[in-house]
C-alpha cells in the first residue's frame, strides 16, 4: 500500500515513539511494545508538539537519538498528526537518520488513507488498536534480523 525508501542506519528495533493524546491507548500500545518487541527506548508524548520538540533537540545535540519507528495518530488537538507531518518535512535531509513513520488512527475516513499517501514519509496507515502482527509487519520489513 504505502511503498518507500525509509531506512535507518541499523537494522536494530531499539527506539520507538508513540504520538498521541490518548492516554489509554499509548498504556495499551506501550505494552504491546514492550512485550513484543523490547525497545531500549519508549518515547510516549500525548502532544504533537513534544515530538517535535525531542525531533529539535536530537537535531541541535548530537548525543540526543532519533528513534527508530514512529507511530502518529492524526486526530489530536493543537497540533493534529497532519500539523505534525508538515513540520516533520521541514526537517528533510537535517535527520541524521529518517525514523520509519507509521500512521495510527482511529479513522475509518477513507480521505484520510489517501491524504496520507501524499506524504512520502509515512510508510503505513494502521488503524487503531496496534497489534503484534502489525509490529512484526514493520519489524520484517524494515527491521530485519541481522
């Protein structure tokens, strides 16, 4: 469905970030996370805006990691998935690495499906809840064994 080029210097599944306002659905997906796949590291932020603020710091601080994957969620006030994505591209080619980026919605809007084909950065559109076999998904493609 959505075809890309994303990669990240290592195949490794060590950082994952969950964007999204919904404190009981990012208490599920943590767990989730953390039994399926074990990160060493679990960004939660319940604002677009703190995501895109650790986004800045990794940016200015070298020592400051980027993660791995990214799961947004698109419906979220103040600044919304979409406002996040726009902001996302400006970063471009300053990313020292590009994180895959996976949608994560409660939509069942089929015009949002296909605005997010218009963003070569998201990679998938996964409608909530998150599940294991959508984990081992991205995991197999973009994060294969060594």
């Amino acid at each position: 469905m959505f075809e890309t080029s994303a990669t990240t210097e290592t195949s490794e599944l060590a950082s994952i970030w969950l964007i999204d306002d919904d404190p009981v659905n990012n208490f599920i997906c943590s767990r989730l996370i953390t039994e399926a796949v074990a990160p060493d590291d679990l960004g939660v932020y319940e604002k677009a805006d703190d995501g895109l603020t650790q986004l800045r710091v990794a940016l200015q601080n070298p020592e400051a990691s980027l993660p791995d994957l990214i799961f947004l969620d698109l419906d979220m006030p103040v600044t919304s998935g979409w406002d996040f994505l726009e902001e996302y591209r400006q970063f471009g080619a300053a990313l020292p690495k590009s994180p895959v980026l996976c949608i994560l919605s409660s939509s069942v809007y089929e015009g949002d499906l296909e605005k997010a084909k218009d963003y070569p950065e998201v990679v998938r559109f996964f409608s909530k809840p998150l599940t294991v076999e959508n984990l081992s998904e991205i995991q197999n493609r973009f994060f294969p064994a060594a």
